[in-house]
C-alpha cells in the first residue's frame, strides 16, 4: 500500500490550472505555444478558445482550451476544415497529435483539434488522479465488485471536493456546453461553415453540436456512433457479448478455424468461470511489479483489448483455446497490456455522464450488466456507476439530451463489425432520422472502423462532395478477420 499511497500524493500534487477570471471579450481566440509538443517543419498553429465556464450564470470564470491548426498541404485549401475532438469522455484530442503528415484531409483542408472542456490540456483540467490509481487496482484483480463501486465512489467525492474548493463550476462540463464551444470556435477563426469529425462519445457531442448549430455545419463524419438515446450503460456487456458471438460465430462457419478450435464458445466460457474459481496462475505483474490476480474479469478485459485490435481479433480463439488448454503465454501478454492506471480525466467523464446518461438509465439494468450469470466475470463495462454519480452531484440534463437528432445535413456512418463497445446497430439507427446520412459497415473491423485506409478513402470522397457517389468499393471487398489464417 505504501507504493499506492505515494504515487496517490504524487498524483494528487497536480493540482488543476488556475482559472483565468474573465477578461475583455469572451468567447475569444488568442494565438498560444501548441499544447504538446509538435513536429518542427510543418506548417502547425496554436491557440486557446476562452470562453465562459458557464453561460447564462452571472460571475461565472473563463476557461481556456488548446486549439492545434494543421495546414493545409494545398495551395489554395477549401475555405471548410474539418474539426476533430477525441471520444471518451475523459480523452485528450491533442495528446498524441504531433504531426499532420499521415492527414489525408490536409490534401484539400485544414484539419483542426479542440480540446474538450475539462479535459487533460484545458485550463482547468477536471483531473481526477483518485480514480487513476484505483482503476490500476481494478485492472490488477485486487479491488472488485462492490468494494471496488464504493472505493470509486468515494474517491469521486474527494475529487469533487478538491475541484469544487478550487472554484470549478462541474455543472458547466456538459456536451451542450462543448457543442457551444465548438460553435464559438468556428466564428472566431472566421469560418462560414466547416465538417465535424467525431469518434464514439464525440459522435455524440457532434450530434449535439448538429442539433444545437446546424447552420454552421457542411458535414459530418461519425465513427463508431455512441446516439444520445441510447442507454450505454444498461447494455455495456450485451455489447460485448455480441462482438464475442461474431467472433465466435466467424470461427465457427471458417473451416480451418472451426477445426482447430472445436467448441471455442464453451471453451471460453470455463475459462472465465476456472479463473473465478480459483485465480489462474499466469505470472503476470503489474507496473508497480506485484502480482496480478487474474481472475474472470481480468480474462474477460484481456480478450475485450484484443477485440479492439484487428490484428488480434482473428486470434481470440486461439487465445481462448491455448488457455483453456494451461498454455497462457498469449493471455498473458494481454493481461500485462491491460494493467496501470486509466488516461482518463475522469472528472469530465463524470460531469458528462452523470448528468446526460444517469438520469436516464435505470439502475436495476444496471446492475444486470455485471451479474455473474452473464459469464463475463462480473465485469464492469459501464462508463460510471449510479454511486459515482450520486457521489458527483451534478445537475441532470434537459430530456431533449437523450433524444435523437434529426438532421438534413449529409452525414457519414462508419461501423466496425466487431466494435465490442457502440455496435453497428446503433450507426445504422441515424438512418431513421437523417434523411441525408450514409452508413458505411467495415467487415473484421472494431472500434474506430473509419481510420483505416479503406475508410480514409471514402472520408476524403465524401468530404470534396458530401452529396457524392462515394467509392465503397474497397469495403466491399473487404473479406472480415482471417479466421483461416492463424
């Protein structure tokens, strides 16, 4: 506990940046040093958006949040760029995004990333380094069930306080909020009207900024789409249960995979309950060098992280199977991935979540989703917990929140076939209500199906013309994962 406990104080001595009081016009844009650091060479501008913690309230403080610009390689770019914000909620979308080079956007446009209110680089981060260290304990098997929901409630409550002491208002951390940032973004730097680009919850928050400010919108790309009235967290292991039956199912009717994996489904089913039983003795140490007890949970998460790489995912029954047969080397190394603390700025998770999706989920579905009887042992999937949020205490969104968006604007569907977290069902659900929306499925894809080259193919067509014939024909031929070829 000593390790635990010192790297707790270390985390917690990051306290979040002190909040700029207002100051001349706000919302603005002032040119600033980029965030992180970015390729020398290219043609990359930074700023910060300041805008209001929360509209509408008298005395509320401005906040800032990095914007990186990457230039257009064109001579004369089209004066619409796109504009990308990481998923989440809780991601950095500037982490990471050091170089444009790899683009094929800046072929026509600018590309611009704003990073999301409350996240890692905004001024203030709603940084929640509490939750952090228990998400390492979780990971490693040594804190679970509801002693791991009380825990992380409790450290929910500490970070609530701390960031409340400091000033931060956490009812102005919202999609709706973010969605006027966006909106304020496009009018200080100028632009008549630009393309969204959004990945998971950011499909959301793009959503929300569609129904919010249609007007400024030329179109949309979604990929792997988390809608508005879906309730995440009464489904989170249904879905990935389904991304295991595909996989599963696809082993079955390959007939080289079928062969050498007879009754994978089984298989995979008695490992997770031996590991219940009795924790399996794979040797796997965690960061901090102490052992991790893999249990079910800890075998279902290795197996959920391999149904994210479409490398991997023809091997999950090969996996399974060398497991189940005492031979651990390839679960393993996927328990070993798997283990340290979580990247996400939890606070702003919570400020979204507990306010859009909690309201609005109901408890006992919950609950059903880490029931032992799933098979999936007991793992937790869901994005926060009705504890963590009654440990939160923020404001409930307005019901339009958790309705779908209609919209005439030309929007792009990307959905993977084995994404394990927003199944293509709900993609293909934007059809009912854009009449102007196209949904694009990639066989033996996952999470993230459109950034790939077949899908930055058919982005780039769609964004020169959003009205276009698009060039499917590379998913067409895609054959899905390569079951037969092990």
């Amino acid at each position: 506990m000593g390790i635990i406990i010192a790297l707790l104080v270390s985390l917690l001595s990051v306290t979040p940046p002190r909040q700029v009081p207002a100051a001349g016009t706000v919302p603005r844009y002032e040119r600033a040093a980029c965030p992180v650091e970015v390729a020398p060479g290219e043609r990359i501008d930074c700023g910060v958006l300041v805008v209001p913690e929360h509209r509408g309230v008298a005395g509320t403080l401005a906040i800032r949040l990095p914007v990186v610009i990457f230039r257009s390689r064109s001579a004369s770019p089209t004066p619409d760029p796109v504009l990308y914000m990481a998923g989440g909620p809780g991601n950095s979308t500037v982490d990471g995004r050091r170089s444009g080079k790899e683009l094929p956007f800046l072929d026509d446009r600018d590309y611009i990333l704003l990073e999301q209110r409350g996240a890692r680089h905004a001024q203030p981060s709603l940084a929640c380094p509490e939750t952090n260290v228990l998400t390492a304990e979780i990971s490693a098997g040594r804190l679970r069930g509801a002693a791991a929901t009380s825990e992380l409630a409790k450290a929910a409550g500490a970070c609530r306080q701390r960031l409340t002491s400091a000033g931060v208002d956490l009812d102005g951390y919202t999609s709706a909020a973010a969605a006027d940032d966006v909106e304020d973004l496009r009018k200080a730097l100028g632009y008549d009207t630009w393309n969204l680009q959004g990945i998971s919850y950011s499909t959301r928050l793009m959503l929300t900024v569609l129904r919010r400010h249609p007007a400024g919108v030329r179109s949309v790309i979604l990929d792997s789409v988390l809608p508005p009235e879906v309730d995440f967290d009464e489904v989170s292991a249904a879905n990935l249960q389904r991304a295991l039956n595909a996989v599963f199912d696809a082993c079955g009717v390959d007939r080289g995979c079928s062969k050498a994996y007879p009754g994978v489904r089984r298989a995979f089913v008695d490992l997770v309950a031996a590991a219940d039983a009795r924790p399996l003795a794979l040797g796997v140490l965690d960061e901090q060098g102490r052992a991790v007890e893999v249990r079910g949970s800890q075998v279902v998460d290795a197996i959920y992280a391999a149904l994210h790489d479409v490398q991997a995912i023809p091997r999950v029954p090969s996996i399974v199977a060398d497991a189940a047969a005492g031979r651990y080397q390839a679960l393993a190394a996927l328990v070993k991935g798997n283990q340290g603390p979580s990247s996400f700025t939890w606070g702003l998770r919570y400020s979204v979540w507990c306010a859009e999706e909690m309201p609005f989920e109901d408890p006992a579905r919950i609950a059903a989703q880490t029931s032992p009887d799933l098979g999936l042992g007991g793992i937790n999937e869901g994005a926060a917990s009705p504890e963590e949020c009654r440990a939160w205490r923020v404001a409930p969104a307005a019901a339009e929140e958790n309705t779908p968006v209609a919209s005439d604007v030309p929007v792009l569907v990307f959905a993977g076939e084995f994404d394990p977290d927003t199944p293509p069902s709900w993609g293909r659900g934007l059809l009912e209500t854009m009449p102007n929306a196209r949904y694009v499925e990639l066989l033996g894809r996952s999470h993230g199906a459109g950034f790939s080259a077949c899908g930055g193919e058919i982005a780039q067509a769609f964004l020169r013309d959003p009205r276009g014939p698009l060039p499917v024909d590379c998913a067409l031929r895609l054959r899905g994962a390569a079951f037969g070829n092990r």
